[in-house]
C-alpha cells in the first residue's frame, strides 16, 4: 500500500513495503464495505459488520490493568490502541480493514511532516479548530508541552519510550516541564504559530513521521498538568481530544468512557457511536474468555487471545470459531537473557541456554500453531527489515539440544550448571506456562530454574527494566513480548536492542545490550533515505544480537481473538500489533 504523499529526495518507501510484506499477516483485500459474522478470521482480512448505528455502553474487560492511561507515560501496544479513544496524536495509522491500516495518515496534523532536505527539521501543521474536552483550543504549544513532558522527566514519566529525548536537539540540556517550566528553554520544539509545531533534530532521522505516531505527541494542556491533578496523577485526568473523554479511573479497578461533546466530527479515523465505555480490570483470565464468549462482556481489551480453555471451546465448536479470529501478530514472544546476571554474563552460558531450550514446549503454553510459529530470528517474518540468516541454535525439531548446551556449559566454566531464576507476569497464565517449559527444558542440561511472577504494571518499568532489581533478584532470564512501535525495523529493534535506549529505569532493553557495534549502527541507519539500505542495517543488528546470545526467540506470535458477534466496526489493525481497533467499535 502506497503512501498518500512523496517528497521527492525525502521519500519514505516504509509503508509500501510494510504493506506488502505484511499483507501476510491479513491476506485477501481491503474490503471494507462487506462483512458479517460466521467467518474464521475474517476480522484479519475486513470490516465485519460495518455499521454507522448509534448507542449502548460497550463493556470491557482485562486481566491486568494498563501501563497508564497518560498518552505520554504509556508503553504497552494494548494502552496506545486503547488511547485513540480520547487522544489523537500528529499521525496515525488508517482505520480501514486488512492490510491498507499499516499506512500512516493524519491524525491531529493536516499531512505528513514536512522534512527538510537533511532530514534534520520536520514540520507539522495542525488541523484549525480542534478542541479540548473541555473546550479550549488545541495549540501547536499543547503538543510541544506533550513531548517535553513525556520525555525529559523520567522521574515523573517513566513508563514510555524516549525517541524524542533521543533524537531532538537539546543544547542546553532541557530537564522537562516538572523542573524548568518555561517551554523557552526546550529547544527541541518550536511553535512559529498556533498551527504549526517544528521538531528539530540533533541528527536526520528518515522515518521521523513514525514518531509522529506515537501517542506521546498527543496534546496535553499545561493547565491541567499542574498541582495534585498533574504528574503522574494526570493519568486520572486526561484531557481528550478523541470521540470519548476519561470520566474515572481506579487504576487495577475500571476505567469509564463517556462522548466527548468537543470531539472534532471531521476525524476520519474514528467513530463516535458509543454512548458510553467501561472497563473492568483485574478480572481472572478465564472469566474474562467466558463473559465475552456468553455474552455478559463484549470484548477483552488487553489484546493477548484467548486462553486455554476458551481455546478449545472455540476451535471445537464451528459457531463460535466462526466468531474467531487468529491473525499474526506482529509480536514476537521471547525470553531475554540477563548480560548483567552471573553466569549469564558469560556469552557461552548464555550459549548453553540457547541450546538447552524446547521452543515447542513455549509453543503449547501459547496455544499451540494457533499461538504463533516457531522463531529463530529477533525481527519476525511480518517486518520488512526481516531476512532468514538460518538458525544459529537448530536443534532436532525444535526441541533442545542437551549435549550442545553442556558443551557451551563447559566452555563458560559451569560443566554441572548453574542456577538462575527467570520471571513472568502474574495475570498471564500463558507466560507462566513458558517460564514453566523453560524450566522443565533448561533442567535436561543441569540448569536449574526457580520461578517468579510479578504484576503487569510496573513490570517493564520496575521489575524487568530496573538493572538493581534484576541483579538483586537474579532474574537471569525473563519472559517477554515485543511488537513494533512501528512498522519498521527501526521500530522493532531499536528499543530492545540499542545501548542508546538504556536507561535508569523503565528500559525496555532489558537483556541490557550494550554493543558498540549496535550502536554505531543505530546511529548511522536514521541518515539513510533508501529503504533497503535501512533494511540492510536492521538484519544486520539482528544477527548480531543472534550471536550474542542474549534474546532467545521463541515464538512469531498469533493471537486467537473470540469477535463478539454483537460488535460492529471489528477488524485487525496491523499499525497497533495486530490487535481489533477499538476506535472504530459499536453495537448493534
């Protein structure tokens, strides 16, 4: 799928290819106008059940509770999707069905960016006339003061990625909005006039329109960040700027939704059909499959599938599997091994447990082939800076190798083994299930593996992405899931794999790569302005992290969704990790 817009020199062939190579991951056409329930996987390939019709409360649930509800302090594929309920940011990707919603459009912004020739500034003017929930304007300062919070304050926003602290020119070393309140001073953005925000860039970055996607470039009024409302209380307080507007939340409890009477009618990536939405959180994993397969819900919201149970329900049963959708996710579901955590630090060790681990046993605690496909490479086939190097760890059928792993053993100085814990969150019993089958695999070799579960929220935050606590608790492996910030290999790798996004807390890089070569070559692939030299690069810094040992990828992911045959708008959006779009939903 081509891009609406070309810019000569700085031309961005991304979404072409993405739609292309991704075109996989949905398949069929672009139909949106046909639909209907009764077909398996049709939400992966179209609109089911186009409907324009007005009204109902649409109910929610989720195991977890969200990362936050704050655009600017917010990580997890589930909370961006979620957030274009009440946020728009400069771009996002199109609400349409199959693959065509992997190109990016304007969002808030009336185009894409215009960059410069040296890709180094890029400008943005913003749609006239939108206003807050509350009805003031939205300015180009709204979305300056955005970037400059969620970036420069990380003992405040801690939570999401910092490309913009990364990329944007910062002579006199800005420190957010909660320690140097005058804008004047952030230098990274600038606001000529009220309709249009400048980013300036300390190095040309030629897939900048991407960021420009991310939920951090959402407006926030100054006014509402301040005092006992502000911060990371802000969270509770969210001023919208999408078709519905946050009424409450009670973090680990509900979430309500009600229609934001401000809301711009023109957004064309959005509806507002709903009279209401709630949503329960901390609700157990098989009540939240049972209530959406009886009816008494109408959809999960943390986008992981079905668990076991509902599984097989579904795929047995040729009515509600004809209410099912089992599209590739764009996820890669991996265990990170700890460079930080003796013996692990060790690359041959960290050899030993690449070998020793059974990838189908990791495949059953996800549901099987309906869970995803066996992975041997960090970026996942859906990618287009995706390239099969060969396997740098076969092993017969998949299944561990026990002999090359006490080889590697021997070689890193632990001929006996070693033990080491690993960690999984706590409302996922799929994870729970592969920390169990790394344990039970790594055992063949003589490694021992003790197992500890920690609450979703914080988890990358302050479990696995805090280096203290990683090296006091020896969490020496750890299971995780990674999907795209955005359809590139730049958007899947950077934040995982780059020494330049480490951080205090809250990194999620958390196998705590820190090559220089990597590096080096993160550094130098923003510059380039021909896609395949890009892809280049990023297959590149895939095997090196390969041969480094310290991801091991397990599973290209599948999720298996039950569509509730009474929610209308429901299809896969790729551009947000193969998850339905909940901007566009309704009831019949």
């Amino acid at each position: 799928m081509k891009r609406t817009t070309r810019r000569g020199t700085a031309v961005l062939a991304v979404g072409v290819s993405a739609a292309l190579v991704l075109a996989a991951c949905g398949g069929g056409d672009d139909d949106s106008s046909s639909g209907g329930s009764g077909v398996f996987d049709q939400g992966s390939k179209q609109i089911v059940n186009p409907s324009d019709k007005k009204g109902g409360q649409l109910h929610m649930l989720r195991t977890g509770d969200f990362d936050s509800t704050d655009p600017g302090n917010m990580y997890y594929a589930t909370a961006w999707n979620f957030s274009r309920l009440y946020a728009r940011p400069l771009l996002t990707f199109k609400s349409v069905g199959g693959q065509g919603n992997l190109e990016i459009t304007p969002d808030l912004a009336t185009g894409l960016g215009q960059p410069s020739k040296d890709l180094k500034t890029w400008t943005y003017k913003l749609r006239p006339g939108i206003k807050f929930s509350d009805g003031t304007p939205v300015t180009a300062k709204d979305v300056k003061y955005a970037v400059a919070r969620s970036n420069y304050s990380p003992e405040v926003m801690e939570k999401g990625p910092v490309y913009f602290r990364q990329y944007l020119y910062n002579p006199n070393k800005y420190k957010g909005v909660y320690k140097d309140s005058n804008l004047d001073n952030f230098k990274g953005v600038t606001t000529p006039d009220d309709n249009t925000v400048v980013f300036h860039l300390a190095q040309p970055f030629a897939e900048f329109d991407y960021l420009a996607t991310i939920p951090q470039t959402a407006p926030v009024p100054k006014a509402a960040d301040t005092g006992a409302n502000g911060g990371v209380n802000y969270a509770k307080h969210v001023v919208s700027t999408g078709p519905y507007k946050l009424d409450s939340y009670e973090p680990g409890k509900s979430i309500k939704l009600s229609k934001n009477p401000n809301w711009d009618t023109s957004d064309s990536n959005r509806k507002q059909l709903l009279d209401g939405i709630d949503v329960q959180l901390g609700v157990a994993p098989d009540e939240v499959d049972n209530r959406q397969i009886d009816g008494s819900a109408d959809m999960d919201v943390q986008g992981n599938g079905v668990n076991a149970a509902a599984r097989s329900q579904i795929l047995t049963d040729s009515e509600k599997k004809g209410n099912a959708d089992n599209p590739k996710s764009g996820f890669l579901w991996y265990t990170a091994i700890s460079r930080q955590v003796a013996p692990l630090d060790n690359k041959e060790c960290r050899i030993a447990v690449q070998y020793a681990v059974d990838k189908t046993g990791y495949q059953n605690a996800y549901g099987g082939t309906t869970g995803g496909d066996i992975a041997h490479t960090v970026l996942p086939p859906s990618n287009p800076g995706y390239k099969d190097y060969g396997n740098l760890y076969q092993t017969a059928g998949d299944k561990g190798d026990v002999a090359k792993a006490k080889e590697h053993l021997a070689k890193c100085g632990k001929p006996n083994g070693f033990t080491t814990n690993i960690s999984y969150r706590t409302e996922r019993p799929k994870e729970k299930a592969a920390a169990e089958s790394v344990k039970a695999s790594l055992a063949k070799a003589g490694i021992t593996v003790n197992i500890k579960n920690y609450p979703e929220d914080g988890y990358t935050g302050g479990v696995v992405g805090d280096p203290k606590f990683v090296q006091k608790n020896q969490l020496g492996l750890m299971v995780y899931g990674w999907a795209a910030d955005f359809p590139s290999g730049f958007g899947f790798l950077q934040q995982i794999t780059d020494p330049g996004a480490l951080k205090g807390t809250g990194s999620s890089n958390i196998s705590h790569i820190d090559l220089p070569d990597i590096a080096k070559d993160f550094q130098q692939v923003v510059s380039i302005k021909d896609e395949a030299g890009r892809n280049a690069v990023y297959q590149k810094i895939d095997q090196a992290v390969m041969e480094d040992a310290s991801i091991i990828p397990m599973l290209y992911a599948k999720n298996l969704y039950y569509r509730n045959p009474k929610l209308t708008n429901v299809f896969i959006n790729y551009g947000y990790s193969g998850m339905y779009d909940y901007a566009n939903l309704g009831l019949k």
